[in-house]
C-alpha cells in the first residue's frame, strides 16, 4: 500500500468516526441519566438527515406532523396525570410545550417547504422538529417505565425503534437521498483534499464535545444531570427532578442524533433504514468507553471509523464482521483488566 | 408427578387442536410458528429472565442449530435424525466458546457484548461460501419416521410441539433442583451465592450453554419445517425479537416464554392480514403498530402477561410437605477438636491509601462465642469479608482449624466449616423461605443439571429440602416457610439468612449484626438460639451494635476502632476499658 492510501483511509475513516463519535457519547449521555438504551438514536440520525434533505428539496416532511401528533397524545397524558391535582400553571406550561410549540414549527415547516427554504433555515427546523420527537418519545415511552429494570426499558426502546423506523419509511419513502452541502469550500494539503463539510463534521463535533464538558462542568441543569446519573434515588432527595434529567437527556440525544445526520447526509446516500447501523456503530464506541467515559467513547468511535475504512478496502465483504467483533477482544480486556465486581440489581 | 398435571392437560389439548375439524391449516402453520418461538425463548427465560444474563445473540444460536443440519443433509446427506446431535454439540460447543468471553462480563457489558457476536455471526452467515452466502442453503430433506414424511405443517407440528414441552418439562425440572436455585440466586448478584459454595461462573456459563441448545433445537426444527435456511431470521433483529418474546410473556417463567411466543406471533400475524385492508396504508405500518403496542403492553405489565394471569387463578398451587426425617450426613468434625477453631494473625487490609483493616490479630476458641464491636467504619465488616474470601488481604494469615487459608475462594472456605451472614441482607426476594434457606446446603447435595432434569436427583434433593426445613424451624420461621423471603421483615429476613447459614453445617459462624431490626422478644430469642448452638458445640463470631445484646451473650469482646484492635477481653472489663470508652463517647478533656 502506498501512503496516499493510507492517509486516505485514515482521513475516511476519521469523518465517519466523528459521527460515531457524537452517536457514542449521546448514546452514554442517555444511559447514564435514564438507563435507557437508546436504539432509537438511529432514527434521529435518519429524521434529522431526511427531513433536512426534504426541507431543502422543497418537500414537506412528515415528521413535522408526527412531532405536532406526540405533542397532542403527550399533553393528553399530562392533563390525564393532572386529573386529581389540577395547576392552571402546570397545564398552561405543558399546553406550550405540547401544542404550541409543535403547531407554530409545523406552520413553519409547511411554509418553508413551500419556499425552498435556505439551508440555515432548513437545519434549524430539521434540529427542532427532530428534538421536539426526542422529548415527547421520552415522556410517551419511557417516563412511564422510569422505574422498571433495564432489560424492560430496553424493550421498549426497540419497540420506539421499530415504530420510528416504520413511520421513516411512510415519511420519506424506500429511496434514499442527499441534502446540499452546508460548505462547499476544500482544502488541498498534499496529497489530501479536504472538503468543507468534512472541515464541517470534525469542527461540529469538537465543538459539541467541549459544549458537552462546558454543560456539564459549569451549567446547574448539567450537574443535575450528573448527580442523575450516579445515583437517582440521591439526585431526587436533593430535589433534582428526574423526570427534568430525562427529558434533557432525551433532548440532548435527539439534537445530537439529527445534527449528524445532517452533517453525513450530503457525504452519503441515507435511507429510512441507514440509521440502524449508524447507530450501532456509535453504540460499539459507546461499549468500548464502558457507557460511562465520555473521552473513551470519542477515542474509541475514532477506532471504530478507522478499522471501518481500512477494512472496507481490504476485505469489504467482511467488513461488518470485523467491525463489530472488533468488541469481542476490547470486551475480554475490559473484564480481564477489571474483574466482576459486586453488582445487585436493584428493584 | 402430580404436581405437573397441568402441563399434562396442556400437552393433550395441543395433541387434539390438529383433528379439530374445520380447524384452518394456516393456524396449525401459526402454532408450529409460537413453538419454534417459545423453544428458543424458553432458554431466554432461563438465562434472562432467571439468572439475569441479557442475550440478543440467541438468534446466532438458532443459527448454528439450521445451518450444521443444512451443511450435514444437503452436502454429506446424512440423516436429520442424525444430524440433531450434531446441530445440538454445535450450538453448545459455539456457547462455550462465546460463553467463556461473554459470561465473565458483569452487568451491562453483557447483553451489549451478546449484540456484537450476535450481528458479527448474522455476517458471517451470510458471507460463507459453504453456508451459501445470502442466499442461504435450500432443499433441505424434510424429517421422516419410516415412510412418514414430515412436510405439512401438520405433522412437524408434533415434532415441534414434544420438542417444547419436553423442554419445558426438563426446563421446569431443573429449575427446581439444587443447580436451579443456584441459577435464581445469580441475578441477586454472586456474593451471598458464593458463600454458600455455588461456582457463579460455571452455572452462568452452564445456563448459557442450556440457553442455546435450546435453540439450536429450535433452529434444527426451523431447517426442516422451512426446508431452507438462509441468514434473514438468524440476524440481530430476530435475536432481539426473541428477547421481547420472552419480556411480554413474563422473562421470569418458563411458561411465560411460551405464552410471550403465542402474543407476539398472533400479534404480527394479525397486523400483516388486517392492517393493509382497514387503512389501505403501504409500507410497514404492522411494524408502527407492533412497536407502540409493545411499548404500551410493557407499561400495563412490566413483569410480563402470564404472572399477571397467575395472580388471577382462583386456585393456588401447593407445596408438598418435605419430609424432616431425612437427614444429610453431618460435616466430619476432626477428632479431639483443636482449641483455636480461627485464628487471624496480622490480618491487613488496604484500598488505596485507606488501612481499613490495619494488623488485626485474634482467635475464635471451639464452643464460643466471640463478639467484634466498634463504631462505625472500623473495619468489621471488612475483617468478616477476609475471613471468608470475599476480599484478599494485603498482608498477615488467617487460618481455620490450624490450616493457612491463603486466600481461598469463599467457596472453599465453606467447605471448611465457616458460614456467615450479611450486613446487608442478600436473600433471593422472589424465591421462598425454604428454597433461599436451602441454598445454604448446596455443598452439600451433589445432584447435577442432568440428573436434576431428568429428576433422578430427588433422593439428594429431598434431603437437602429437609435439612432446611429442620434448620427453619431451629430459628422458629416454620409458619413463614412457604412465603416469599421478599415479604418477610427486615428482622425476619435476618433470622432467614442465620438458618440458610446454620444449613451449611458450619462450624463456625459469622454473624454481621445479626440483632439489627429484630424486636425485644425477637433478641432474647436469637440470644437463646446462640447459646442452644454454641452449646451443642458451634463457635460464633459476630459484629453487633446493641451493646446490651453482645454484653449479655459474648464470652469474649474484641473492639476494632478505626482498623485497630484497641482492646480484647471478657465483656466486664471491657465495659471499663477508657480505650474503648474514648473510642465510642470520646475523650473526656
């Protein structure tokens, strides 16, 4: 092999561990505040990217309606929970979130896609819709089952991922589609050319990594999360409101997950489906950082990104093999390095 | 038997649903569907919702059961009949394999692990030249007895449906053995199942293993029905399928697999026929659907659909009554008893820079009874988890009986005499008074998984069964022994924890503030059981806070203040020690 292979297998393989990188850490971020593993974080992946591409085709996208649909059956639930104990303020606050909020970004949505909307426009909208989803998903899926055990919350995520996969397909039809660059500049160094949007996906998801740090370092709502995280009974003591760690969670990952579908849908085709595996790619960085170490997680989607490219070239047809028992041996490691400790699992 | 006579009714209304007349050929298809389904979830109950090892990999598993008949019928023509062992040794040698990686990961590293073997084999399937790549393997023989050929669906349906309920049957078996509350007491976590002498890691590896015959049972059976096998149903989706089957039934059950199989394959099937007619919609829209219900049915019944349909019989299964005259061989006591029955000789114990346990040196004596006190975080608990190999010390020797125990594991030490209680109780919730206090005699009883299966264990079990018994009434619980250790009192589930270790024959035992919780009445009973025991020859050791509980009862005082021994003696003069006075009321300026 020569070396411009090399670097540019490197290169390759670097872009699309950025995303798995931004996949792994949002894919941890929800874990550790809720338990919850996400397999829907695919379909935020192909919403974000699909309805920004529609947007930007002058097509309306259906997910605008979902998001205006699950604020509708949320804000049911709300008033339901609020039977007994009524708050004007509560209910005025959740008619806002639920139904204000949602009609006034349709409205957009309907009139954006009817003007071919600039770019900017397109990902805002794109963001918000996709986000909105996220927070309603975690109020109608998962807030109902906060207290039940991981593996049944992790039926009910595969039970969002299937619904969510399935209204893709009804949404955005079985082809596939690109969206307009978000930068058409390039940069030559040697041998290596540069696009604007790769510049794009490495400067975003560093960006979002040090955002990550700075919200969970300094901000209050971020230590909450933390508090969440390592212990939900302490973190309600102390008055954190677990439902409030959930949804910014939920609202983080949604943002995160249709962010990088937008930045990969001008480099590759996406169908409703591409989420799945893109997702599960994120998920193995997320395994390898243990679900808990956020710098572990971005190293470790860096890894998955390389050995996906070197071995797309080298033996493409095993490439999915060697990518996911790629874990295996990292898996051996992690429970020869730390042997089982004492873990009980708690009711 | 005749405890079991409901599944005897269940297998003769499945006998009689095929001459049923008018009955529509396409439900028999249906029901082979739910049997093929509930074999390998059935194993998912077993491994998930039993001993708490998550697997989506179970599909790969099936896998390996479809695609070895396939290889052996098609290119080497070798009988299925012969082929079934072969697809059977093949799962299991591939669980081994995978098992020996996987098993050692604890909590969540596990099912994420079973996630990417499970998607790396689905590649592998259908990547192989010789498995036919994504096309798979086609015209596969079909099974025959004699001129019998089994083609339509109605008559693999009974091959399917023995394969499920003799499964279920040795399932049920095993659960209710020795080897299967060592399998219910792993999902509580290893520490407490340990000290009783179960080898955590082969019993999961040995559920594993059980796990994934079962379901290269089901995928022989899959290869012959279809008379096809290509990589589509082994992938990571149908694993993860099998897993929700086994979730919506009841995970904990192993009924519950078969009843989550019948839902979740009548569910889709239903979706795929009517939804197209009622809302002329295109795509997956029965998957939509599939999903929202699956995520609303989990919130009306987390636990699953069949114990909620159990909590609503009108009758409840009984208990027969086990038989107390049986008795285990007692442990062999040596001979002219040494005096010294534990000695702990500089005993050290460090995390980090932290001396929890700092050079700690003291002695149990045969027929007595041995108090360590001291406030709290002074190292006693550590010093217990020493003793019995839950944690390894830095420096200095413990030895029993004059034997160096050099790190042992804590199944070993067990077996030298020593048993113990929790601080914080660790008793399987969900299994009953009986069976959590039997546990404590699993070294005792010999009887593996197969005999346990094939219920030639039941001399060995009855007397397992009856020693805990006898050891429930020594602590006065007889009237609680068929409830649930989870609905028992905090003190009651203390005096539980004491008759599990009494179980073990021990001849010392440790106790870790075993008076916590308990009532007056309830203390000056324990303190009489004590005596009763140190009477009849056991030793005690135990850490307690009620000081007038340990005055009354202990021979001797050993007092560990911030990891140090400060002081030793009978329990009048430590009243009066100003060492020990300072360390529990500080010091007087």
């Amino acid at each position: 092999m020569n070396s411009t292979i090399l670097l540019f297998l490197i290169q390759d393989g670097i872009t699309n561990g950025a995303i798995y990188a931004l996949l792994g850490l949002a894919l941890v971020l929800v874990f550790a505040v809720t338990r919850v593993i996400l397999i829907p974080q695919g379909e935020f992946v192909t919403y974000g990217a699909l309805t920004y591409a529609s947007l930007a085709s002058g097509q309306m996208p259906g997910t605008a309606k979902l998001a205006v649909a699950m604020g509708a059956v949320a804000f049911a639930l709300d008033l339901f929970a609020a039977r007994r104990a009524f708050h004007a303020r509560k209910i005025a606050r959740a008619f806002v979130v639920n139904i204000v909020l949602p009609s006034i970004v349709l409205a957009l949505t309907i009139w954006a896609a009817g003007h071919r909307a600039p770019i900017p426009l397109a990902i805002v909208l794109s963001l918000i819709i996709v986000a909105m989803i996220g927070l309603y998903l975690y109020r109608l899926a998962f807030q109902p089952l906060a207290h039940t055990s991981v593996l049944v919350l992790l039926i009910a995520s595969v039970g969002c991922h299937l619904a969510m996969q399935g209204l893709g397909l009804l949404f955005f039809g079985a082809e596939g589609q690109r969206g307009p660059t978000v930068a058409d500049a390039a940069l030559t160094a040697g041998p290596l050319r540069f696009t604007g949007q790769s510049l794009a996906v490495y400067g975003i998801t560093i960006a979002f990594i040090v955002a990550l740090w700075l919200f969970f370092g300094l901000t209050l709502y971020g230590k909450a999360l933390r508090a969440t995280a390592v212990n939900r009974l302490g973190a309600r003591l102390v008055g954190i409101r677990t439902t409030l760690s959930g949804q910014i969670a939920f609202l983080l990952a949604s943002v995160i997950g249709a962010l990088s579908g937008i930045l990969i849908v001008p480099i590759t085709t996406l169908y409703y489906d591409t989420g799945f595996l893109i997702g599960l790619k994120g998920f193995i960085a997320a395994i390898i950082g243990g679900l808990v170490s956020y710098p572990l997680t971005a190293i470790a989607a860096l890894m998955v990104g390389i050995v996906e490219a070197f071995s797309s070239f080298y033996a493409s047809n095993y490439k999915e093999v060697i990518v996911f028992t790629l874990l295996i041996p990292v898996l051996l490691l992690r429970s020869l390095a730390a042997p089982a400790t004492v873990e009980e699992e708690k009711d | 038997m005749r405890e079991r006579w409901p599944v005897f009714l269940f297998a003769v209304v499945m006998a009689v649903i095929p001459f049923i007349p008018g009955m529509p050929p396409f439900w028999i298809v249906l029901l082979d569907n739910i049997g093929l389904s509930a074999l390998v979830a059935m194993g998912l109950v077993l491994l998930t919702g039993v001993g708490g090892l998550t697997s989506f990999g179970q599909a790969a598993f099936c896998g390996f059961g479809a695609y070895t008949t396939a290889v052996l019928t098609t290119a080497y023509g070798v009988s299925p009949w012969l082929a079934l062992p072969a697809s059977l040794v093949v799962s299991g040698v591939a669980a081994v394999l995978l098992g020996l990686v996987t098993v050692r990961l604890s909590g969540h590293y596990l099912p994420l692990g079973t996630i990417a073997w499970g998607l790396g084999l689905f590649y592998l399937f259908s990547k192989l030249e010789f498995l036919g790549r994504n096309d798979g393997i086609s015209a596969i023989p079909p099974l025959s007895i004699g001129s019998l050929k089994m083609i339509d669906p109605g008559t693999i349906y009974y091959a399917i449906w023995i394969a499920v309920l003799v499964s279920a049957l040795l399932t049920m078996n095993l659960l209710d053995s020795r080897t299967g509350r060592a399998i219910r007491a792993l999902r509580r976590g290893h520490v407490a199942a340990e000290a009783f002498g179960v080898q955590t890691p082969r019993t999961k590896l040995l559920v594993f293993i059980y796990a994934a015959v079962l379901a290269g049972l089901s995928g022989w059976l899959y290869a012959h029905f279809q008379r096809a096998a290509n990589p589509t149903p082994f992938g990571a989706l149908a694993g993860i399928e099998y897993l929700f089957v086994a979730v919506v039934g009841g995970a904990g059950y192993v009924w519950g697999g078969v009843l989550g199989a019948a839902i979740v394959v009548v569910l889709k099937e239903v979706l795929q026929s009517y939804l197209p007619m009622l809302l002329h919609g295109e795509g997956q829209l029965e998957t939509i659907v599939f999903g929202i219900l699956l995520v609303i049915l989990l919130q009306f019944a987390p636990a699953g659909v069949w114990p909620w349909l159990v909590s609503r019989l009108p009758f409840k299964p009984a208990r027969k009554q086990s038989d107390t005259s049986i008795a285990l061989p007692p442990r062999e006591r040596p001979t002219g008893t040494p005096n010294v029955l534990l000695e702990i000789d500089k005993a050290r114990k460090q995390f980090g820079g932290v001396i929890a346990v700092n050079d700690v040196s003291f002695d149990v004596q045969a027929r007595e009874i041995v108090a360590l006190i001291g406030p709290n975080g002074a190292g006693k608990s550590t010093t217990f988890n020493l003793i019995t190999g839950v944690l390894r010390v830095t420096g200095g020797s413990l030895a029993v009986l004059g034997k160096k125990i050099h790190n042992a594991a804590p199944q070993e030490i067990v077996r030298l005499g020593v048993s113990r209680t929790f601080q914080h109780v660790k008793l399987v919730p969900d299994m009953t008074v009986l069976e959590n206090v039997a546990i404590g005699a699993h070294q005792r009883g010999a009887a593996g998984a197969l005999s346990s299966m094939f219920r030639f264990d039941r001399a060995d079990e009855a007397k397992l069964l009856a020693e805990a018994a006898r050891q429930i009434e020594r602590v006065g619980l007889a009237d609680q022994i068929d409830q649930t250790a989870g609905s028992l009192s905090l003190g009651q589930q203390r005096i539980v924890e004491i008759a599990r270790a009494l179980c073990a024959d021990p001849m010392l035992l440790l106790l870790d503030e075993p008076a916590a919780g308990l009532r007056h009445l309830e203390k000056q009973r324990l303190a009489a059981l004590l005596r009763q025991l140190r009477d009849g020859g056991m030793s005690v050791l135990l850490v307690e806070h009620d000081m007038g509980f340990v005055m009354d009862l202990a021979d001797r005082v050993v007092v560990l203040d911030f990891g140090t021994k400060i002081a030793e003696g009978t329990p009048e003069a430590i009243k009066t020690n100003p060492e020990v006075i300072k360390a529990y009321l500080g010091a007087v300026t």
